[in-house]
C-alpha cells in the first residue's frame, strides 16, 4: 500500500462560505479520481516524465504495478483500443466519462441516454471495467488514507507534515469577486447553473480542462507549478455570460450574416464558425477578458488581447471591447445591459470594420515552466548526474529515477537533461519496461547529447530493436551509432557486434 504520505491525489480547498462552501467551487472528485487512476494503470502515460508532474502520480502507478491487478491487462486493451489522435483528446474522453457518472461504487450515468455526450457513449463497457477496477485496487482504501492528509484553512491547503502545496484558493476567490463585481452580479450563473473546479494530480500537468453539460459547467486543473488563474477566470466568466448570451438567441440570429466573416480564420475551431451565437459569446468573454486587465500598461496590453482574439477569429472582440467602456459608465447590471449590447451590432459598421481583416496562422502559446532554485554550480550539476549513476549502477532504481528527475528540474540545458533523461531510459530497461525505454531514448537525441551519450542512446535503441525482431531497424541504429565522431571503443565495439547479428543470434 502507498503510505499515507504519497497519498497526496486531490487536496480539498476551504474559503469564505459565501464563495466557496455555499457554491462549492473548489472541490475534489472520487469519481474523476477513480477514472484518472485506472487509465495510469492502463498506459496512460501522457508527460509522464515532465518534472511538473506530482510525485503522487508515479507512486499511485508504482502501486498498482505491484499489485498485478487481474482488470488491469482488459483495462489496457479497452484503453488501447480507444486512443484518440492526441493525448489531450485521449484524456478529455475519459474526464467526461468521469464527469457524467455517478462515482464509485457502480458509475452509473447521472443523466438520459440522449443527454450523453458522443464521446462517453464510444466508452461503452468501460462502466463494468471500472467498477471491477475500483474493488480490485481498493480505491475506497485509498481515498480514506488521502482525506485525513490535509489541514485546509482560509487562505490555502497545507499538508500535515509542513509541506505547502501551490495554492489556488485565493486566486480563484479573487477571481470570483472580481468578475461578479464586473459583471454586477451578486452570483454568476443563475440559479440553476453549477460551476465547480476540481483539482487532480493524476493526469498530465498544466492542463485545464473545461466541460458543460446541460445546466452544470466543471473545470478540471491538473498539477501545475503555477496556478493556472488565467485559465480558471476565462472558463468562469464564460460560465457568467452564456446564459446572457443564449436569452437573446433571437437577436444575435438577425446579425448571423457577420459570422461569414470568421470562416477563413485558420485558428477559429469549426463550432464557432457553424454556430454564431457560440462565436458571439466567446467574442464577449474574451472582450471582457481584455476589460479586466488593470494596472500600468493597462492600455496597451487591453488592446493586444483584442487585437489577438479578433486574429483568431472571434471577431466580434473590437465591438464588445467598445461597448463595454459604455457599459462601466453606467450603473445597470450585465443581466440586463447584454440586450443593449446585442441589439447595437450595427452590422454595415462592423462589415467595414471586418473588411480586409488578416487573420492569425499560427497560435500564441502560454509556456509554464517548474520554477527553480538559484542556478547550482556546474560541480553540483556534475555530482548530481554522479549520485544518479551511482545508484543505477546499485540496482537502486526507484531511488536513481528520483535523482535523474530531480536533475531536469536544476537546469534548463540541454546537454544536462539529455544526460537524464539517458538515465532516465536505462531505469526504464531495467525495470521491464522497453516501450516507456525506447521512448526515453528518442528524447535524448532531441536533446543535443554529448557524443558518448549520443552514441549509446543509438546502441541501445539498436539492441530493442533486435529483440523485437526488427532487423533493418537495428543496423540503421548501429549504422548511425558507428558515424558519431566521439564514441566510444566500448560503444564502438557493441554496435558491430550488433550489425554482425551477434545479438540475434545469442537471442536465437
């Protein structure tokens, strides 16, 4: 069993009763637990070897390794099975499911067949294997140990034992406020809206993952070294402004002619560009996105949003943005200002506006980095990669995984995080694991690697490929091994051996 410690999966988040534990924002999830547990199990495997990760995730799967789960090889074939073309579509799949059930112990569907979304329906059978899942890994066990964990107070989590976890509690609550008091809304949504956050360590980091259905709006956040709060505050003022948006349906189909526009746009998804009233509310959130921003510069980074969302298309940004300077001048609420603001699309204005408009080929991407400490010295750089050999070399696996990942996260170069993650591949062969190895491998070449690495990256991709029987492949590697100027004899003398076929024929 994971000790209690390493049972770090969702921490619980207490606040102001009338933010937090009246309309239950912040919370964690059994079921998406339960889900995002079993498809670790299964070979979800998804940056599993980035340093944001939480160290949780590596100890859960450890776990269940150990364990030999009978489920777990049906549960891999299901998974399999079901790949989408992304891991980001792969996981978004088993996050509804997760969503739409009523938890453990039988994941029964919460709403009517018709209400599914198409992407849980294609899961069909997964229901069974997760109930077998849950008894067989004993999650409820599990769960127990990793609720006593945490002492949550005002202001943020703590764990027990002194160690802080980033927060989320204040920068939501702030984010909260200060979009109810934009919008002059006393509570966002309405009265038959949910929104709800929670918060998971068990999926790939720096995600946030937003999902609808009918009357209730979830965000899922991942492990992140930085609070993902400008992620968190688009999803909840969209959450604030869609049923604005949807109570003057009649009004925005009477300017639909403007949404031809937004059809070229290559950034636009396809939804906005089949469906006007959807394209109008992102337009307005990201319009009020912009009018959020305070403080120095101000200005200018208020009309680089625009400006950014009008090139990937939501055109209707420069309107909104204008609209709502008259809307702070004046005193009504959002509620029922939106009418005003829909009914004055002055469709030739915003043509000639919109006439000639270039539109963005090419996305712009917010990078999260882990934060790290002070720049170690090149020595304590050197010891470290020393120390994680050293324990390789002592069979010391789990604890030479540990130092080698500790070691992406002292420096940002490449020569270093090549040398990991070449340790990295090696704790993964000795662990049976050639797939997770090969991989590995394949990152350390990207990674500009000194020769000697480079060169026994090479080799050892060639040996995997001659004990998967896959011969041309094999010498390719040996081949490009030999033309490294710095290998070394040792490496020199495996990779021919390796294109004698000395190795296939040992392995006969």
């Amino acid at each position: 069993m994971v000790t209690p410690r390493q049972l770090l999966a969702i921490f619980v988040l207490a606040g102001p009763a009338s933010l937090v534990a009246q309309q239950n924002q912040l919370d964690f999830n059994p079921s998406l637990f339960s889900v995002m547990a079993a498809i670790n199990a299964a070979g979800y495997d998804a940056d599993i070897q980035s340093p944001s990760n939480h160290p949780f995730r590596h100890d859960l799967r450890k776990h269940f390794a150990a364990k030999n789960l009978p489920v777990v090889a049906e549960l891999k074939r299901f998974y399999r099975d079901h790949k989408q073309d992304s891991d980001a579509q792969t996981l978004s799949q088993y996050v509804s499911f997760a969503l739409v059930t009523d938890g453990p112990p039988n994941f029964k569907y919460r709403f009517r067949s018709n209400e599914i979304p198409p992407e849980v329906t294609a899961l069909e059978g997964l229901q069974d294997l997760m109930k077998r899942f849950h008894q067989e890994a004993q999650i409820d066990a599990i769960w127990k140990q990793v609720q006593p964990l945490f002492e949550c107070q005002i202001g943020g989590c703590k764990l027990k034992d002194g160690t802080a976890i980033e927060g989320y509690h204040d920068p939501v609550v702030r984010t909260v406020q200060e979009t109810n008091a934009y919008l002059r809304i006393p509570s966002s949504g309405g009265e038959r809206y949910r929104f709800q956050i929670f918060l998971d360590l068990l999926a790939a980091p720096n995600q946030v993952i937003a999902k609808s259905f009918g009357d209730e709006f979830y965000v899922v956040v991942t492990h992140s070294p930085q609070p993902s709060v400008d992620a968190i505050r688009h999803y909840f003022v969209q959450y604030s402004v869609a049923p604005l948006v949807m109570r003057q349906q009649e009004v925005l189909e009477t300017k639909k002619g403007l949404g031809d526009f937004a059809i070229p746009a290559p950034l636009l998804p396809d939804i906005y560009k089949k469906d006007f009233v959807l394209l109008t509310e992102k337009s307005f959130v990201k319009a009020i996105e912009s009018r959020l921003v305070t403080g120095p510069g101000s200005t200018a980074r208020r009309q680089q949003m625009v400006e950014q969302a009008l090139g990937e298309g939501y055109i209707l940004t420069p309107y909104f943005a204008e609209a709502l300077a008259g809307y702070e001048k004046q005193e009504q609420s959002m509620r029922f200002f939106f009418k005003e603001m829909a009914t004055g699309i002055d469709l030739r204005k915003e043509d000639k506006r919109l006439e000639g408009v270039q539109f963005a080929t090419k996305a712009v991407t917010r990078t999260i980095k882990a934060p790290t400490p002070a720049a170690p010295t090149k020595t304590a750089i050197e010891q470290a990669l020393d120390d994680a050999e050293d324990l390789l070399t002592g069979q010391k696996l789990e604890e030479s995984r540990t130092k080698f990942l500790d070691i992406l996260r002292l420096t940002d170069a490449k020569p270093v995080h090549a040398k990991a993650y070449y340790g990295l591949a090696r704790v993964a062969i000795r662990q049976n694991d050639p797939e997770l190895g090969e991989r590995l491998f394949q990152k350390t070449l990207e990674l500009e690697p000194d020769d000697s690495v480079k060169a026994w990256s090479l080799v050892y991709l060639g040996r995997l490929a001659d004990i998967a029987g896959e011969n041309d492949k094999a010498k390719q590697q040996y081949q490009a091994a030999l033309a490294v100027a710095g290998i070394s004899e040792k490496a020199r003398e495996t990779a021919q051996k390796g294109m004698a076929g000395e190795f296939r024929r040992k392995q006969q």
